[in-house]
C-alpha cells in the first residue's frame, strides 16, 4: 500500500512540475494530505527558485539600470579628468614656452650686447690707428723741418711779421 502511495505522489510531483499553470484550491488541499515530508520541504524552494527567477528580470533591469548609471558616471568623470589634464598641460606649455622666449630674448640681447661691444671695439681701434697715422705724420713733418731748417708756417704763423 505505501508504495502505491509512493507512486501516486511521485505523478503528483511529475504532473505539478510539468503544470505551468497553478493548482486551484482544491488540488491543493488534496495534494497536501498526501504529500510526504521531503515534498512540503522542496516545494517552498522550488517556490524560492521560482520566485527568484520571477524577480530576476526587475533585478536584472536595475542592475543594468545601476551599471549604466555607473559606465555614464565614469565616462563623465573620465572626460573631466581628460580635460583637466589637457588645461594644465596647456598651462605647462605656456609657462614652457614663456620660459623659453625669455631664455631667447635674453641670449639675443647678449648677441646685441656682443655686437655693440665688438663694434666699439672696431671703431676704437680704427680711431687708434688714425691717431699713431698722424702722429707718424706728425712726426715726418717734423723730421723735414729739422733737416731743411725751416719752422712750420701754419704752427708760428701769429709770430711771423
């Protein structure tokens, strides 16, 4: 007699399983007078396992909601770091390129100030030369005059009468 038991609530079990549909009132309380103890145990999780599957796909859509919350949030955040990154490397580039016209203005005044300097140099030297020129002349006229005998006409012209 068990076993006929055994078999009728195995097809219970089968026919439940195979049902989508769910069991009226009636069914149920026939069901729960000749359910074993393991049966009463597995049907709340396979309820739970049911309930859950259910519940998946709102879980599953918040879940994807919540990622792509996420994915936004990081991509704004990302394009934020990006340009902030992008105004202090400008920033460098500007202090770079300040730096490096001021290194430039300084080495062209330096040449300038080279250029100015080897320039005065030249002119003083052409200025020298001029000098010892003259002084040689100088020095030649003065040579004529002692050998000839003669004075300057121009350097004692206010003493000649």
């Amino acid at each position: 007699m068990e076993s006929s038991q055994l078999h009728s609530v195995d097809s219970v079990q089968v026919k439940e399983l195979e049902k989508p549909d769910p069991p009226t009132a009636s069914a149920v309380s026939h069901q729960s007078l000749e359910e074993p103890k393991e049966h009463a145990i597995t049907a709340p999780l396979v309820q739970k396992v049911e309930d859950s599957a259910g519940n998946k796909g709102t879980v599953d859509s918040v879940d994807r909601d919540a990622e792509l919350a996420r994915v936004v949030s990081e991509k704004r955040l990302a394009l934020i770091k990006a340009w902030e990154e992008s105004e202090k490397t400008k920033a460098e580039n500007r202090q770079e390129n300040l730096e490096r016209k001021k290194v430039e203005y300084a080495e062209k005044m330096k040449n300038k100030i080279a250029d100015i300097h080897r320039s005065a140099e030249e002119k003083r030297a052409m200025v020298e030369a001029q000098k010892r020129e003259e002084f040689i002349e100088f020095e030649e006229t003065a040579a004529k005059f002692r050998s000839s005998g003669r004075t300057p006409a121009k350097f004692f012209a206010c003493f000649k009468a």
